[in-house]
C-alpha cells in the first residue's frame, strides 16, 4: 500500500486527473475499476474521481509497488537553469514575472528553455517544490509574451493558482496595459474594435472590419503618452487577449510599433537599428491592475528607454 498527501500544490484538480498524472501509463478504466473496488481510496472513502482534492487529502493505493511503479513513466529531471528571475510579486499561489525580451514564454521546440523552465528551477532551488511533486502538477503560466516582448508574465506556483489567474484574465476583471513606440504621429485616444484571423502556415495574423471564417473579435483601446520623432509612445489597454494582437492592430490603422520584423516598417526599422541597435519591437507587457485593488508594474527595459531618449532629441 503507497499512501499519498495532497498538497497546496496539487489541490484544485479533480481526483481522477490526479491520478492519470501520477500513474501515466495506466488506461483510465483501471483507476475507475480500483475505485469501485476500494483498491484506490481518497480519505479512507470510496471515490468517484470526479471530486475536487484539497490540500491534506490522503489518497491510498491498495496496489503492489510493482503495479505502481510499472504505470510510472520514467521522467527526465527538470533543468536547473540557474536563472535569476525579475519578481514583482509573490504570493503561495501566485508569481508575476518581469520577463526579458529575448526569453520564449513557453517552449517553441523540444531542447528550448523557456520561461517556465526558469519557473521551475527557482521553485525547485528555493524548495517550495520537489522532482516527485512534478510528477502530478507543473507550475505553469497563464499568459504569454512573443519572444521578443518584454514585460509581465503570470505564472500559477499551484493548480489554484493557476485557476484563479485563468479566471481573471477570461472575464476580463484583471486590467492588462501595455506600453509601445510607433511610426507616426496619434494625436489622441482610440477604441479599436476587429476581427483577427490567424495563418498558422507562416505564424501571422491579420485584422478585418468583418467576420470572415476562423476569425475572432478583438478589442485595443490606446492612449498617447508623449510624441517623439516622427513616433508616438502609448499606453495600451489590451482589452482582449489574441496572439499578435497589439502589434497587429496597430499596424492595420497604419502605425506599426517601432522595431517590428513581422508587422512593420521595414525602412523605419533599419533607421533606427543604425541609430539605436533596435533589434526588435518595442513592445512591453507593462502593468496589471487586480480586482482587489493590488496593481503590479515592470518598469520599461534599458533598451526601450535608449530609443525613447534619443527619439525625443
């Protein structure tokens, strides 16, 4: 018999997911016929799989270590990537990250170090998680970031966290603001509305006035915050969250953010690479405002302050 404790971090998953992570190799019929049969018990009970684990829950597994283990996938041990993360904000549940252009948010292929990578390896190094709790729930992030914009990621250290973060951002009750430099001069505050359709073949999108098949609608309300060479820096409230969407949106009234190799303007671009060794788009991921009151901020990157600085010359 193996006995299990649920722990902060595992709680908020139904049992029977539990389970199918712990024993990976086990067909799903398996742990529901354990469970009639009482082989598999959740607070000395019988269970169902369908309820919901709290921290402290005891799980027992009336089974051989041979059986146990034979389900067990054989996993690599996470990297230790000896990051030192930008934290804004931390909670039991809860991480906000400054993240550095440059970083992917989540892996791209499979020899990628993303910034879930670096989560991980910091819960593991501080010791608020273990190898063998990997093994049923992975701190994870419930937002993200192009590679090459910086700026606030969310990152859930538990399921609940994970789950309350998600909820936030799909109802829209978490306020998420942006700053960004682009080509031309916005004289004043603008509701963008659209619809926003994505090739998946070349990893773009594009914005329509209308409904066209696949597309889904998107909101952008910006504001300019100071007027610069030939440029205009804003604040951006990204009210619906698509991929590209800033970027694209902006670019489809004829004003591309500074820097962008995919979106906008190839002369403006290698201007200000000469002048400034702007290799990328000026796009930073710069506040997030709770419901509770609490607002977090990461300040603008040393780059981004360059081209500002010498924009304003």
């Amino acid at each position: 018999m193996r006995e299990l404790v649920i722990s902060k971090y595992e709680a908020g998953q139904r049992f029977d997911k539990f389970l199918a992570k712990y024993m990976e190799l086990a067909p799903k019929s398996f742990f529901y016929k354990m469970m009639r049969k009482k082989n598999i018990t959740l607070n000395g009970k019988k269970a169902a799989g369908n309820e919901k684990l709290e921290e402290g829950d005891t799980v027992k597994l009336f089974l051989s270590e041979e059986t146990i283990e034979g389900f067990r996938e054989k996993k690599k041990r996470a990297v230790h990537t000896g990051a030192k993360l930008d934290i804004l904000y931390e909670d039991e549940q809860v991480m906000l990250i400054n993240k550095p252009a440059g970083m992917l948010s989540q892996k791209a292929e499979k020899g990628d170090i993303s910034m879930v990578e670096h989560l991980i390896s910091h819960l593991l190094d501080t010791g608020e998680v273990t190898e063998e709790m990997l093994k049923t729930f992975r701190p994870s992030l419930c937002n993200r970031l192009d590679r090459n914009t910086s700026g606030l990621i969310l990152a859930g250290k538990t399921i609940a966290g994970l789950q309350e973060l998600s909820r936030l951002l799909k109802d829209r009750t978490a306020a998420k603001y942006y700053r960004c430099v682009v080509c031309g001069t916005m004289q004043e505050g603008r509701h963008l509305t659209g619809w926003l359709a994505k090739d998946r073949k070349t990893n773009r999108v594009s914005v329509s006035d209308q409904e066209l098949p696949g597309s889904v609608r998107i909101e952008t309300f910006y504001e300019p915050i100071q007027f610069l060479d030939g440029c205009t820096e804003l604040r951006v409230h990204l009210i619906t969250g698509r991929s590209h969407q800033i970027r694209a949106h902006l670019a489809s009234v004829g004003h591309p953010i500074l820097g962008d190799p995919k979106y906008g303007d190839a002369r403006r671009n290698q201007e200000w690479r000469r002048r400034t060794g702007l290799n990328r788009q000026l796009l930073h991921a710069w506040r997030m405002e709770f419901p509770d009151g609490t607002t977090v901020t990461a300040d603008v990157p040393a780059d981004y302050q360059t081209v500002v600085k010498e924009c304003a010359r």
